[in-house]
C-alpha cells in the first residue's frame, strides 16, 4: 500500500542535483520514479528506489539532508479517466493531496501514482472502499 | 578542590587592587616615557607627564593607542624591554589588517601563565586533569598560552593545535581528555563529528574552555548538552597578552578581568571619554606589570560592559560581559548597526545550526544583508511549505532583532565551510 519515498534538500546551484544522482550511481541504486519541487533558493527531490535504506545510508555518509516519508502507491490502468477518478473519489472525501507524481511499468499496461496526503490510512480506506488497488513495495522495488 | 588559583589577587579587597594598580601604572607609564620614543612623542603631544600619573585615577589622562599605532611602530617601536632581554613573540591572526607583533620576557610568559591558570582553575582544572588544547600553537596565542597555564596547574597537557579532527577525537577517547580548550566553533565541529562517530559515551570532558572569537549562550546551551560539559569563556587579545586577560568562573556570567595585570576602561568609542562601570562602550585595557610589551590604553574595539561588585564564586575582581560584538566587526546596514553575534542568536532560537554566513552587498544605492544558514538535517521534510514556514519564521525573527529585513537562504547541511581556527562569518562586498 505505502512504499517508502527519500526526499533530499537539494540547493538551486549547478551541479547540484547531478552530484546527488552520481552517489546513487555509484553505489548501483535503480530510480523507479521522481520528482523535484523547487522553490527560488532550493529544491526537494523526491525519489522512489529499488533499495531505499541504502539510498538513504549513503545519502546522509555524502552528507546530505534527507528524510524518508510513506507514500502511496496506486496502481491503476493506464487508460484516460484512472486517475481523475481516484482524484475524484478524495476530493468527495475531503483530502487533500500535498503533491503526486506517475510512472508507468514497461508492458504491464499498469500505470502507478504516487500520492502525497495528510493520513494515509484514512485516503486508503477511502480508496479501497472504492476498488481502487494499490501497488506493495516489493512490487515497486523490484520492478 | 582548590577553587582558586591564586586566591590572594582574585578574591582580595577593591582597594588592595586599586593600590596594587596604582603603584604599577605609576611605575610603568615612568618607564615607557623615559626608555620608548614612541610613548614619549604620544604623551608630549597630549602635554601628559609620567608627573601627572599619582595613581590610577590618572589613568584617563594618557594617550589611546590603536591598532594603527601598532603598525605604525611595527616591529619595535612599542618595544619597552631590551630586545635581548625578550624570549618570544607572538603574532595576531591578521584577521583585520596587517600583522601585530607582541614580545615577551621571561616574566611575561610568567605571569601570563598565572592568568591562564586562574582560567583553568576556575573551571575546575586540578593536577588529575587532562587538558586537551585544540587552539593553534605557533604564533596565536591560543595554543601557547593554555598550554602554559595548564602547565602551572600542573595538568597533563595535549598540546594537540588545530586541525586533524579524527586524530583530535582518538587521543580524546584514548588518553581521557578531560577539560578541552579550543575556539567554539572548532568544539563545535569536533561536538559533531564525535556524534557522528558514535564516540559520545567514549568521552570524558567535564569542561571545555572556549575563546578566540564570537559565541552565544545558546551556543554555550548546545556545546554543553552536545559535550556533557560546563563551558566556560575565555577573553583575551595578543596585543595585551593572549588568552587569559579575563576569564569565567562558575558563575558562568561575566569574565573576571585579570585586574592585577591589566585595567580596563569603557569609553564612549566616539568621543573617548570614560563610561562609568555599567555602561556600554570600548573596552581599553593598560598592562600595568608587563615588561617587553607594556600597551597603555589601547582600544580593543570590543565593545561590552563592565560590573563590580562581589560574585557567587567569591572573586572580586571586575567582570565584563560577553563582547557584544566588536566595533570594527560591527556592520552598517541601511544606516543600522547589525552585529554578527545578534544574528547568530536568532539562528540558534530558531534550530538553526551555528554555521553561518553574512553577505553583505550594495544593490541599486541600498545595502543588502543576506544571511547564509545551513538546514539542521532534522528540519528537513519533504514538503516546501514546511521549509518556508521555517524560513518565514526566521526572516521574521530576524526583521525584529535587527530592525531591517534579512534575505534568508537555506544551504544544504555542511556545506558552509568551517574553518579550523577564526571562522569566516562576513563577506562585505560593498564597494564604497
């Protein structure tokens, strides 16, 4: 139901970003999916991994602010409407999403939204009552 | 435990020490007018005689001296004992210009090591301590100068200097350091890089003696939580003599100015005229029992107040607080006086970490103050907004302890330099 997602501080400086991609790199860790918000000063990248305590172990050894959160992970078909449905189904339920990102899986037909909300088990009840599935990390890691 | 190093001059009554003084500024101004040229010019110039100097209410008649008179008279010219007679110099960091030179006799490093000591001993240094000094040996005075008083105590001294940080945290664990010396934002680093070694419980510091430049008391609160020590504040300047002119005791509130040694005034920085006790102002201090490098009235661009009166750990001589800040360290900012050290106050209320940053800068006509702070790993979330509430706050914050608004800007843990010995804290780029 939830995967666990590393976000890291990353300052709005070149070479930044990449620096922190070359220490997953290097240490053979696989992205599943990302995304970066960024503001004037600094952004927050947000990553899902094949290994996240070892991301997040060599994150912080190459000294980097980073902290781990519990996302869901919903698994949809791709096909047009899914994910304005689901939307649908929080927005009548009142809760709200902080950000979302999607992926799609090589030929599985699967699309997968991450979705940032408030209480995850309160949106997942939601969710599920609805029949809507989710995606469990061992899916998403070994993907 | 013995409480005081030399309990005769630090607990001895006001008048004893104002005769004391009296009878060695009398002594010293007679000497430097007859055997320094440069003192002599100064004093004719302000029509003074070593014959107007009776006591030490005579002290406001002398000449200041600066720091350009120290360059002016670079290297001998302040000189006031044979040059043979001197065993060493030392060097300021040349943080603010061009080098001071500062030479010592055999008696000065005496007596600088008693002042030393009456700091270590008033931190609770006794003969089974194991003082660790982490200052720079060489020229600074840092390294030398605890190194002496720690000797006079008669403690098991590591004369580590600054630097090779891991090597530093080894002998600390291997050899049961006990009371550290070093400047603060240098224990604060090692205070980290021992969490991070996970070496916390391996540590057996009791209490750390901090100088050589700015810090707050809530850097005082995380240095003591972070060591699980006292720490204590040290004052002290080459050009007088180096660390030691003044110290902290127990109390923790206000160093005890070596008075024997050294008198201080506070005068209005302005206008030079001497403040009473209590008062804001520059700090000047006169060496009064110095033989080579005997400094009258010279103005240490600190700027802080001075207080009398019987302290809880039974010393009498006078105390002066924490430097709020130094008059040439003080920034004008849109007509503002803005000190460092009030901007480091608000980090830390705020959770920031003490590594920091001023950039200062001319835009358009209208002067800039951006402050630099690196993110405490805890802080960090992965949503913005909670980031820019922190950031918000701390604009806010400091808006209201300056008077004049501050761009904020987050940098990633770690990422400011730290610096081994003075850190770099103010970047002025204003061309004027």
């Amino acid at each position: 139901m939830t995967v666990e997602q590393i976000s890291v501080f990353v300052e709005n400086r070149q070479g930044k970003l990449v620096e922190v991609l070359e220490t997953l790199s290097a240490n053979n860790i696989d992205l599943r999916a990302l995304c970066i918000a960024d503001t004037a000063d600094f952004g927050i990248l947000r990553l899902i991994v094949n290994k996240p305590e070892e991301a997040v172990r060599v994150l912080q050894q190459a000294e980097c602010a980073t902290s781990v959160t519990q996302v869901l992970a919903v698994s949809l078909d791709d096909t047009p409407g899914s994910l304005a449905r689901v939307l649908r189904i929080l927005a009548d339920a009142a809760i709200s999403v902080e950000y979302l990102y999607a992926f799609v899986a090589h030929g599985k037909d699967k699309a997968y939204v991450i979705l940032r909300v408030e209480d995850n088990e309160k949106a997942a009840a939601v969710l599920t009552k609805k029949g809507i599935s989710f995606a469990d990390s061992k899916d998403i890691y070994t993907m | 435990m013995r409480q005081y190093f030399q309990p005769e001059i630090e607990c001895a009554a006001p008048e004893e020490i104002i005769k004391l003084q009296s009878e060695r500024l009398v002594d010293t101004v007679r000497r430097v007018y007859d055997t320094v040229p440069y003192y002599r010019k100064k004093m004719d110039e302000k029509g003074v005689t070593p014959d107007d100097i009776k006591s030490r209410e005579d002290l406001h008649k002398l000449p200041f001296l600066t720091k350009d008179d120290l360059r002016e008279a670079y290297p001998y010219g302040l000189l006031a004992a044979p040059l043979a007679d001197c065993v060493r110099i030392h060097s300021t960091s040349g943080t603010t210009g061009k080098r001071v030179v500062a030479f010592y006799t055999q008696h000065d490093i005496d007596l600088w090591d008693d002042c030393c000591a009456r700091a270590l001993v008033a931190a609770g240094a006794t003969t089974e301590d194991v003082v660790h000094v982490a200052y720079g040996y060489g020229l600074f005075t840092g390294g030398m100068g605890i190194n002496g008083g720690a000797h006079r105590v008669g403690c098991l001294t590591l004369p580590m200097s600054s630097g090779n940080t891991e090597r530093q945290i080894q002998f600390m664990c291997d050899l049961g350091s006990t009371i550290l010396c070093c400047t603060p934002s240098y224990a604060e680093y090692l205070a980290e890089t021992i969490e991070e070694m996970g070496l916390r419980d391996e540590i057996k510091l009791k209490a750390g003696i901090f100088g050589a430049e700015a810090w707050s008391e809530e850097m005082r609160g995380r240095l003591q939580e972070k060591l699980g020590i006292q720490a204590y504040d040290i004052y002290g300047l080459t050009e007088i003599i180096g660390p030691g002119v003044s110290f902290e005791c127990s109390e923790q509130a206000g160093m005890h100015v070596n008075e024997d040694h050294f008198i201080p005034e506070i005068i209005n920085p302005e206008t030079g005229e001497v403040l009473p006790d209590g008062e804001k102002g520059e700090l000047v201090f006169t060496c009064i029992s110095k033989d080579a490098f005997p400094l009258l009235r010279y103005r240490t661009r600190d700027i802080c107040v001075l207080t009398r009166g019987e302290c809880g750990c039974g010393r009498t001589l006078v105390k002066m607080a924490k430097p709020m800040g130094r008059s040439d360290d003080m920034l004008i900012i849109r007509g503002v006086n803005v000190f460092p050290s009030q901007i480091e106050t608000v980090l830390i209320g705020c959770g920031f970490s003490g590594n920091y940053q001023i950039v200062v800068d001319r835009v358009h006509h209208t002067d800039t103050l951006e402050v630099l702070v690196e993110l405490n790993p805890e802080m960090f979330t992965d949503t913005v907004k909670q980031i820019e509430a922190r950031e918000r706050d701390l604009r806010e914050k400091l808006k209201n302890m300056l008077g004049i608004s501050a761009k904020v800007t987050l940098k990633a843990p770690k990422s400011i330099a730290r610096s081994e010995g003075k850190a770099v804290r103010i970047i002025d780029k204003r061309k004027i």
